[in-house]
C-alpha cells in the first residue's frame, strides 16, 4: 500500500478529508546552525533575506531565507576559491556556473543539506531556499506561494550575478539562460522548478522524484475518475506546463519509488520537447536517488546522502552539455 493510500486511510478514520498536508509539511526553526556534515567553509556561505510576493489574499508578502554555496569569493582570484582536493567530482570550468536549488516538501534547508552540497562539491555555485512557512521564511505554505517563492529567488539571484558583470544592469537582469542558470528541483521542489522554466527558462532543468500532476498523484492512489479536488486543492500540472519548456531537460527518478511514482517522471518525459534525458536509477526510493544503497528511515542529519559515481557523471555532464 502506498504511503498516499495509508495517509488517506487515516484522515478518513480521524474525520479529514484535506490531504493538501501531504505537498506542505514545514518545519519552522530559529536558526539555521549547525548545518549537518556541513564541508562548507563558513567564509563560502552567505545567508540572505529577500521578500516575496503575497498570494491567495495575504495582507503581508513573506519574508525568504535562502543561501548562498559560493566557490571562490572572488571570480578573478583563484586563491579565493574553496578547497576541492578531497572531491575527484570537482571541476573547476563550473565554478563560473550556478545552480537554483528547490528542495522537498518537509522540513527546513537543513534537512537537504547533504544534497545541497552534492552540486557544490561537484563545483557548482549553488543557491537554495526556503518555501514561505519552512525554516525561518515567514508566512503559509501554498501552491502559488511555492511558485512566487521560485520566483523571487530567481529574481535574487539574477540581480546578484548581474551585479558581478560590469555591462549589465542588477535592476533589469537578462533571462536565466544568458546568466547560465541551471535549476534543479527535488519532488516538491519539481513543481517550482518547472512552472519558473516556463516564465523564465534556464540554460537547463533537472528534476528529481516529480509528479506529473496532483491529479495524477490521486489516480495512481484511489484510481481513475476521482477528481482531485475530493481530497486537494492544489493541481500541481508539471505535466501541463513541461511541453512549453524549450530548455534541456533532465528527469531522474528511482525505480523504487512508492510515493511518487517513478511512472511520473516517464509521463513528463513523454510529454516534454527535446532536449531531454531520462534517468532511471535502479533500487532508489524517493530519497535516495543520489545515493540509492541509503537507507531512507535514517534521518540526514545522522547519515548524509553521499551520491554514486553513476549519479555525478549523469547530472554532471548534463550540466556541463547546457551551462559550459
């Protein structure tokens, strides 16, 4: 039985009918310290607030925390660079490049660290953040919220490397893909990854563990012909939205994925335009598709998710195909 299925079955017995707590479980905190297993240098990360949007009649637009995963604090200094020797992932060409990170559905940034750090070990510069409700970004969790969060962001992120560039301007930044953006989003984070690439496309999207749809999440657990609606108010239409995307595209997904299931990831990659790549990873379960061996009931904090040779060269050779 499915973990959806099992969820449904008990808000069934307690009265509930709303499963919208299935996409949004946050974890507000106080303070994102310490990191776990964190091998960033304190001098490479960067903590930022940035404002969203208010959404859904909000009187007050959230308040985001996101961080930055810099490689070299000064793009002309080499000896500002952090240290690689211990990673044989590095490579140095992608120092220059940044990846917008978009993590899962539950807890707080400090609950994907270990993946998070995943890109920056493979040379990355990385940025990621937390949805409104999780962490310490203020405000309630929503759908549009998860979109306007994307996209501010992408905003902070645009104007940040644009600052960077003498020729461009930080209060009209080009398009993601001439900044060489990749975007990556994880589950619930693949929904803010692939409605941002239709208004803003990157230089190249990867998903991990997607849906294709809400709808689709409530056929694959009660069968055809319920609508979704019964039981969620939000459509999360990655497959509605993944044809209109131009930019390359790559779906990974495990195998052995009982809550979103891999058959998602094969819908979208149908659905979408090439350029696209589908990665199938053997043995994996939602969690672990960097690290499928992982065992998925140990908490990250006490076990990271160290990523398979398999797993860098797929991700790192089609980011290296799209943003070098």
């Amino acid at each position: 039985m499915s973990r959806f299925l099992l969820l449904l079955v008990s808000m069934l017995l307690c009265g509930c009918i709303n499963l919208d707590g299935t996409w949004f479980n946050p974890v507000p905190i106080d303070a994102y310290d310490p990191l776990p297993f964190n091998e960033v240098p304190d001098s490479h990360l960067e903590w930022v607030q940035m404002s969203s949007a208010a959404v859904d009649d909000e009187d007050t637009a959230p308040e985001l925390w996101g961080v930055w995963l810099h490689q070299c604090l000064d793009p002309d200094d080499a000896a500002s660079c952090a240290p690689h020797d211990e990673h044989p992932e590095f490579s140095s060409p992608r120092t220059a490049r940044t990846i917008l990170y978009f993590h899962g559905n539950g807890g707080s940034l400090l609950n994907y660290w270990d993946r998070v750090q995943i890109l920056w070990r493979m040379g990355y510069r990385v940025f990621a953040v937390d949805y409104r409700g999780y962490g310490r970004s203020t405000g309630t969790p929503s759908e549009l919220g998860v979109y306007a969060d994307a996209r501010a962001a992408l905003d902070h992120v645009k104007r940040r490397l644009s600052e960077e560039i003498p020729a461009l301007d930080p209060d009209d930044p080009p398009p993601a893909a001439v900044l060489r953006i990749g975007y990556y989003g994880w589950s619930l984070g693949s929904t803010a990854a692939i409605d941002l690439a239709t208004q803003d496309p990157p230089s190249a999207l990867v998903t991990e563990a997607a849906l294709a749809s809400a709808q689709g999440f409530v056929d694959d657990a009660l069968g055809v012909g319920i609508s979704r609606t019964v039981f969620l108010g939000t459509e999360f239409d990655n497959v509605g939205k993944v044809p209109f995307i131009l930019a390359p595209k790559l779906f990974a997904h495990g195998t052995e994925d009982d809550f979103v299931k891999f058959e998602f990831s094969e819908v979208l990659f149908e659905a979408a335009q090439e350029p696209k790549l589908l990665l199938p990873v053997p043995g994996a379960d939602h969690g672990s598709v960097p690290c499928p061996t992982r065992d998925s009931s140990v908490p990250s904090d006490e076990a990271p998710c160290v990523a398979t040779e398999s797993y860098l060269g797929a991700i790192g050779s089609f980011y290296d195909d799209w943003l070098l």
